[in-house]
C-alpha cells in the first residue's frame, strides 16, 4: 500500500508538540524569571526543535531526574519517546512511552502518548500491539482532528498487516465518515480502503472504491493512482469497458503526467489482449511508443512496447512474426528488455520445435541457458531455469530435478512459477524413483510431499489437479492403491479439462487394478478404463487404457470383450506410436510402480505374439527385470539366455538394470553379480566403465576398501576418458576420507580430476576441496589461486557464492583489502539472495574500512548493522557490523552517531566485539569532551572486558586521561598506575609511565 509515512509522522510530531508544550519559545514567553529547572527543560526542548534528538533525551533525562516534581516532568518522559521515535529506535520510544504512562496514567495527554507507543509499535513490525494500543487511543483522541484520523489509520494499517481486512477496512472507513473534510486523510484512507477489497478478493468493489477516490479527489497526487488501479482491478475481473473507461479517463483528464499517461494507455493495450483481440492490442502497445518515447518517467514503460507487440504475435500462434519482434528486441538498449526478449524468443523456438523443426530444441535451450546465466535477470532467470529443467526431464530427471531445486531455493514470489518449479520437481523425483535410483522409497515420499504441498496452498492452482494425480501415482507406487482411489474419485467429482479428467481416469483404473485380489476392484477398473475409452477416445491415455484392458478382461474370463478390445487396439490406436508399444509402455508402468505381476502378465502375452519384431527384446529385457524383482531365479536364467541372442549390447544392458534393481532391494551380492555380468556380456566401453563404477561404489557401501578402490582404479586404467572417469576419481578421493586418511590423500584425485576432466560437473567440485585444503594449511595465497579457479570453472554453479567468500578471506588474511572488499561484494551484488549474503556485505564493509574509504564502508554496513537479528547467528554479525560502522563514523568525526551505533552491541555475551563496542562508545565520549560520561564508559570496558587485555589496557588508560581533564590528578595517577601495573608490556602501560612523570595535562590519547 502507498502511504506518505513521513507526512503522517510530521503531523504526529506536531500535535504532539502543541498539545505537551510547545517548543522552547513557548516556555520562554511563560518565564520571565526562570529557575534552573525551567532553564533545564528550555535546554532540551531547544534541542528538540533543532532536532538533536539525541543530545534532547540526554537533557530530558537529566531534567527528570535532577527535578521529579516539576510540573513539566510528564511532558518531558512524552517528548523523550517522541525523541526516540524520530530517531527510528522503537524499543526506546515504546519504553519511554510506557515509563510516561505508568508515572501519569490519568494524564490529559494519555490519548497523544498512546498514538506515539502505537507508531512505535507498527514501525518494529508489532502490529498485535499496535492495534491494542491504538484501540485504546482511539476514544482519547475521538475528537481531536490531526491525531484522530491518524490513530484510525494507523490502527487500520496494523489490521492490514496481520491479513485482517475487515477492521483494517472499518477503520479506513471511520476516517472517511468522521473526517471527510480532511482531505488529505480522507484521501488516503479511501485509497487503503480499495486495497482491502482486494486483499479480500473483491476485486470489483476495490475497482468502485479506487473510482470513488479519483471522482472526489481529483486533485489529489492519489486520483490518478487510484484511476490505474481500478482499470487493473477491472481488468482482472474482465470487466473489460469499465477497465476501459478508468484508463480513458486518465488519458483525457490527467495529460499533464506522461507517466500515468504511458500507464494508461498500456492499460488499453493489455485490456484488448486480454480479450484476445490481438491487433488491437498491438495498436495500443504501439501507441505507448510512439506518443510518449519523448518524456522520460514513461520510459519504463516505452522500453517494454516490443516485447509486448511480439507477445501479442505469440499468443496468436504466429511464431515466426513472434521471434522475430523478440531477436530485434535482444539488441534493444535496455538490458531488462533484451533479457526478456531473449526469454520468449526461447519460447516462440520451444513452440517451433515442438512443431517440428527439429533444430530448434538446442536453440530454445541456448536461449533460456543464457537467460538463466544472466545475474542481472532476476525472476525471469528463474523463469528460464524452469524451462530448461523442463527440456531435460525426460532424458535426465536427477539433473532436472536440481534445477527445479534451484528455482525453489530462491523463494519465488510468483505463485504459478513455485508451482510448476514444485510440480516439476515432484515428477523428476518420481522418474527417478522409477529409473531404480537410490533410496526409492524416500525419493517417492519426497515427491509426494511436493504434490501435497501445491495443493494445500492453494486447491484452486491450475496446476492442483495434476499434483493430486501425481499424488495417487505415488501412492500407488508405494503400494496404498485406496489412498489414491480416495484422492481421485474427490478430484473427479470436479469440473476438469478433458486431457486431465483422462489422466486422472487412467491412474485410478491403474489404482483399481492394483487391488486385483479383490474382484470388486478389477470391475471398477474395466469401468474406468472403459470411460476413458468411452468418453475421451481422442485422448493420449486412451490407448493406454486399451492396452491395460485387453489381460484384464482375458483374466476376468470376458475373453470376447478382450478381443473387441484387442482390434480396437491394433485398428484404431495403430497409426498412433503403436499400440504394441502401448502395451509395452502399459506393462513398463506396472514395473516401475511394484506391480510386477500384473507386468510379467503383460510382457508373457506379448512375448507369445508373432508381430513384435526387434521389439521382443524390450518385452523380454522387461521380463528379466521383473523376475529379478520377485526372485524368480528360474524364469530369469532362460531369459538371460533368450537374450544372449539379442543385438548389439541388449544383453549387457539387460544385466546392468538387474544389477540395478538389486541395488535398490539393498541386495549388494547380487548386485555386484550382476555388474560382473555385464563385463562378461562384452559391453561397450562406456557401459563398461559405469558397471565398474558401480562395482567400486557397491564395495565402497560394503566398507570393503580395497577392493573397492582397485574396482575404481580399473575405471580409470580401461576407460579413462569415459563419463565414468571423473565419477571414479571423485569416489577414490572421497575413498580416501572414508577410510581416515588425511585429507592429502585424497589431493592427487581431486587433481587428476580437475585436471583431466575440466568441463566435468564435479571437477569445479574438485577445485573447490583442494582450494580448502590449502586455506585450512594457511597458504592464502595458494588458496586464493585455487578459489580463482573455481569461479573460473564452466559448471561453477552452486559453488560461486563459496568460492567468492572464500576468496575474500584467503585475501583478506594477506591484507589485501582492495581484491577481499571486491571477492565479498561480488557475492553482494551478483547474488544476492545467497545465504552469504550478509556476512559478505560486512567483510566488504570491514575491508573498506581498513582502505579508509568510509563513505563505501557505511554504504555496506548500514544494511547488517539495521537488521532485527532472528537468531544467535544472526546477532553475532549484525554486533560485529554495529562496530565496524561504528568504527567508520568515528574516524569521520561522527562521534555522536558512532557511539548511537556501537551501543545496542556493549554487551559481555559478544566476547570481544562487546569490548571494541563498548570501547567506541567511551572513545567517542571523549571526543566530545563528556569526561565524566566518558570515564564512566571506560570504567565499563575495563570492569565487563577485562579479560580482552587490548582494549581494557587502553580504557584503564584513557580513565586516567578523563580524570585528568576534570581536574582529579590524584585519581589520575592512580589510574595511569593501575594500567602500568595491570597491563605491562602494552602500549598503554608504556604511555601511563610516561604520563605519570609529567605534570602538565594531556593533549590527547588517542
């Protein structure tokens, strides 16, 4: 929501000075001869209005300790919290505030603190605190016309923020009735008031209440603003003409705002396409361009005219006219729209290809790789990283489902886009759970999760009714056929497009046909597969849906049915990719989600036909698959042998996938026997080295090794340039560790592996440990070289935000303070959303400082040392930015802001970063020549930080220097002498002796 905060807390301001006192010329014209305490209180509100906040509650402070029974002591502890307040130190304020409130709770001005405890409040994000303290202001300040709108506001913004709509609403909407001649409040409070309509999802009445503001306050900067939310709020309503007129209006009535103007006219634009009216829209998009490319707060909006005219030729299928408005637009000036150009010109080859032009799948892929490459891309990269998973699904799940990983680790704030990174996550999980990846059932209930979790936020995604499909795969998968039944038959009972209503069908018949010791089951499976055929014969599941039906009949002794069924198969379903292959694929299926029998029932009829052709040998290679599932050691021995005749590498493929399977039922002799037949099975070379892979990493699990590192070793020794190479000398390195050895012997793997196999995915891996080693051996130098490397690397990938925080601290343990500031601040500028991040942003800060250039300094440390620290973690890097900005203001001269600073972080928990705090703030209290706060500031560190030598040593010496400047010689010496006896050997010890054979007064310690 847009609010003129700074405004509104002016306002504040002001009331509250008139109502407690006014300021320092008021209480001059009331004291002709004033006392010392009125002198006092003069003082601090003088420094108020000069708005030197601090040094006002220092003053305040004094005035009420030093006279509690002066009449103005109430109206003092008030402008102590609204000192705090304009300062931004919230905890202070509200303190202060209830310090005021306690002392006079029946104070005439109860109604104004309240109103102030309430910013305070809504400003630290305690909006449940602010509402009860603005519910109780509110009836104090009813009639008061600058605090009784405001308190109304306010308490409607806290109910915003917790998603409580209606109240927010009726508060906005007393502002409205009680003080509609205000119209600034009134203004805004009408504005707020249409977004919770649309908070609520009202999207009309949010369209009539923005309206209303821009008829009543046409003046008013909101009106113009309110006009273009209305036409967006009416757009996603479709309700097109009164979109429409909303952006009209702001054509006709507001040309004096080229921005409001560009807007409105790309409202019509989006208006028409919507409606898919695409040559309007073009025309419109086109008009943005040409009437406004003059002014430049429209050139946001100018930039973004091409893209959206190649988006209009998109949608109506013309994607040769698409990529070609797209290709001009990746030379487009703006690197924003050269970046979404080349994303959609992605898309329109994706379209393409898809179509048929083959080439163009590697094109689409360069395109969206690009995209997703580009730091600078933000969102959109996410959008391109999604596409490629999505081009890598079906021939590399495990690698697509990384990326999808990658998309969600970044916490998408577009809903769709998490969707389909989470659905997309969720069928490369159960693609891998099916190809027999390791730990099956796991990777089964991990997808499921991410199925449930689409649903559960949100049952109305798009997307939601193919997560519950691929909800009861899973659950079929993992043998709880009823779960799944129950999810379908409630998602059935839905209004569904066609295609999902048939995949949906074909898995509960799947489901049914699960339960086949149940006769009920197999009946309700040959009804839904007989709907699918039925009602969706067009469909792409319907020929699976043959396919299953044909043995189930037959077993259901419905032989005529199975054989109607058979034909319509074999005639209607031929031209398809075979309806043969149909049953293959159905038979595949069944396989993969456990149902073996109902495979080998498949697979035996379709061995006994005449018309597979080069096919037997899927059928069969899956019959040895599923005998080696059910221990069918017999059944498998004369299939091996049937396969021995098979072509090319069949056979060894065949023993590989057993091997396989083997594997995943946690049958490591079988398995390693199984790999042996594969060698046996003369395979070519690259199946080869993988079943020796395999045979090393089996023995490996087995804790044997030897033998597993010789299996490894004959990887490299046979196939050393096979894909399985760099696998191998990863997993001897990791070997080495297995075993206990130093971390050096596993340094000649990682080596050979980068070396060999540099565009090898787990070589900028390899990169990356040795670079480890030798920061862990103090070598800085080396080890920055080695981080170098990494971030050198093609597949960096992950690692970069490592590498480069790495690198900065190998640098900045050799006092290179310019490379560690740039290493830390690319992490801080080239990814930022890396857990790093942060930290990254203080080393630089710090590495800054240590280069003097504060002004960069403070520009990086002021984000850390403003955060609300969530956790221990958290507190420790926000204290140590505390001082390291402290650090910077002070070597500025900006003593009173370093100790504000420092302070929050003077505390004995934070070991030696407390110390520096609590050190800065006494140093700072020197500067100013507060002696005697100084001293007591100084008597802190060396009494809660004794045991960090340094800067006690330094304090205990600077206690002596202020009492030196009070004019307290004796306790001057006797601290000069305490550090000359506590702390010798430093520098301060050298300079107490020093000091103490003078008799003059310092000129400084520092």
């Amino acid at each position: 929501m847009r609010h003129p905060l700074d405004l509104i807390r002016a306002m504040l301001v002001c009331a509250l000075v008139v109502a407690i006192g006014g300021g320092g010329r008021a209480v001059r014209a009331q004291a002709q001869n004033p006392s010392m305490a009125d002198d006092q209180y003069l003082f601090a509100n003088e420094l108020f209005d000069r708005k030197l906040y601090e040094l006002a509650i220092q003053e305040y402070e004094k005035f009420v300790q030093e006279y509690p029974q002066h009449k103005n002591v109430h109206q003092a502890r008030l402008r102590i919290g609204e000192a705090y307040l304009r300062l931004r130190r919230y905890p202070e304020s509200i303190a202060a505030y209830q310090r005021a409130l306690e002392a006079k709770p029946d104070s005439k001005f109860r109604g104004h603190a309240l109103v102030g405890m309430g910013l305070a409040y809504f400003y630290s994000n305690q909006f449940e605190k602010g509402v009860a303290t603005f519910l109780e202001a509110r009836p104090l300040v009813a009639d008061d016309a600058e605090l009784g709108p405001i308190a109304n506001t306010w308490l409607g913004e806290c109910y915003y923020n917790l998603q409580k709509y209606d109240e927010a609403a009726a508060c906005f909407q007393i502002v409205l009735d009680r003080w509609a001649d205000r119209e600034e409040q009134a203004a805004q409070a009408a504005y707020a008031l249409g977004f919770c309509h649309q908070a609520r999802k009202n999207l009309t009445q949010a369209a009539a209440q923005w309206l209303q503001v821009a008829e009543k306050y046409p003046k008013h900067p909101l009106a113009v603003e309110s006009l273009l939310r209305a036409g967006e709020a009416l757009t996603q309503a479709e309700q097109y003409p009164m979109a429409a007129q909303a952006y009209q209006k702001v054509l006709t009535e507001y040309r004096e705002n080229p921005r409001a103007l560009a807007a409105a006219q790309m409202g019509l634009g989006w208006v028409a396409f919507y409606q898919k009216r695409y040559a309007e829209a073009r025309t419109a998009f086109e008009l943005v361009e040409k009437n406004y490319k003059e002014f430049a707060p429209a050139a946001p909006l100018v930039a973004l005219v091409p893209l959206r005219v190649a988006d209009c030729y998109y949608y109506e299928g013309k994607y040769e006219e698409a990529s070609r408005g797209y290709e001009a637009g990746t030379q487009h000036a703006d690197p924003a729209v050269r970046r979404e150009s080349l994303y959609w010109l992605g898309m329109c080859r994706l379209q393409l290809a898809q179509a048929g032009q083959n080439a163009m799948w590697e094109q689409a892929a360069a395109a969206f790789q690009r995209v997703a490459d580009d730091p600078e891309a933000g969102p959109l990269a996410l959008r391109a990283k999604l596409r490629l998973a999505d081009l890598r699904l079906d021939r590399d799940p495990a690698g697509a489902g990384a990326l999808y990983q990658q998309v969600l680790a970044t916490h998408p704030d577009d809903a769709l886009l998490r969707d389909q990174a989470q659905y997309g996550l969720a069928v490369a999980l159960f693609r891998q759970a099916g190809q027999g990846a390791e730990n099956r059932d796991a990777r089964l209930a991990e997808a499921e999760a991410q199925f449930t979790a689409i649903v559960r936020r949100d049952p109305d995604s798009p997307l939601a009714p193919l997560a519950v499909i691929g909800m009861a795969q899973c659950q079929l998968e993992r043998q709880s056929a009823l779960g799944a039944i129950s999810q379908l038959e409630v998602l059935l009972k839905k209004e569904l497009p066609a295609e999902t209503r048939a995949a949906a069908l074909l898995v509960l018949g799947q489901a049914h046909l699960a339960l086949k010791s149940d006769r009920r089951h197999l009946e309700s499976a040959v009804r839904v597969f007989r709907q699918i055929l039925d009602q969706h014969p067009d469909a792409s599941q319907a020929p699976t849906a043959a396919a299953a039906l044909v043995p189930l009949l037959r077993d259901l002794q419905r032989r005529q049915e199975a054989d109607e069924v058979e034909r319509l198969l074999l005639q209607k379903y031929g031209s398809r990719p075979g309806a043969v292959d149909a049953l293959i694929a159905n038979a595949e299926l069944q396989r993969e989600q456990g149902n073996h029998t109902g495979a080998i029932q498949i697979y035996e009829q379709l061995a006994s036909r005449d018309n597979l052709g080069q096919r037997i040998w899927n059928v069969r290679m899956g019959l040895a698959l599923c005998y080696a599932a059910t221990g069918q050691a017999a059944k498998l021995n004369e299939i091996l042998q049937l396969l021995e005749k098979a072509p090319g590498d069949t056979l060894a493929t065949t023993h590989y996938r057993i091997a396989a399977v083997y594997e995943r039922a946690n049958k490591p002799e079988e398995a390693l026997a199984a790999y042996q037949a594969v060698l046996r099975a003369g395979p070519p070379e690259a199946l080869a080295a993988s079943a020796r892979l395999r045979i090393g990493v089996v023995l490996a699990g087995q804790k044997r090794y030897p033998e597993a590192a010789a299996a490894l070793q004959e990887v490299l020794d046979k196939h050393p340039r096979t894909a399985a190479a760099p696998q191998a000398l990863y997993e001897l390195a990791w070997l080495q560790i297995d075993m206990g050895k130093p971390a050096a012997e596993a340094r000649p793997f990682f080596e050979r592996l980068a070396r060999e196999f540099p565009d090898h995915p787990l070589a900028t891996d390899a990169l990356f440990r040795i670079a480890e080693q030798d920061y862990a051996a103090k070598q800085y130098s080396i080890a920055a070289e080695g981080y170098r490397k990494v971030l050198a690397a093609r597949n960096v990938g992950d690692l970069a935000d490592k590498a480069w925080y790495k690198l900065g601290w190998a640098l900045r343990e050799q006092r290179d303070w310019a490379g560690a500031a740039q290493a830390f601040l690319t992490v801080v500028t080239q990814i930022p959303t890396s857990p790093l991040a942060d930290e990254c942003r203080l080393r630089a800060g710090e590495a800054l400082l240590e280069q003097k250039q504060y002004g960069p300094a403070t520009e990086q440390l002021q984000p850390v040392a403003s955060r609300q620290p969530r956790n221990d973690d958290e507190r420790w890097l926000v204290a140590q930015a505390r001082v390291a900005l402290a650090r910077a203001q002070f070597e500025q001269g900006q003593f009173e802001q370093a100790a504000e600073t420092a302070r929050p972080a003077v505390a004995a928990a934070n070991g030696v970063v407390g110390a520096q705090a609590a050190l800065l703030v006494a140093d700072s209290l020197f500067e100013r020549k507060q002696y005697a706060e100084a001293r007591s500031a100084y008597l802190r560190v060396i009494l809660l930080f004794r045991s960090h030598r340094p800067f006690a040593a330094k304090a205990q010496y600077q206690l002596g220097e202020c009492y030196a400047r009070l004019n307290q010689m004796g306790d001057a010496r006797n601290a000069w002498e305490e550090c000359a006896r506590t702390f010798p050997g430093t520098e301060w010890a050298a300079r107490a002796a020093e000091r103490l054979g003078q008799n003059r007064p310092a000129t400084g310690g520092h």
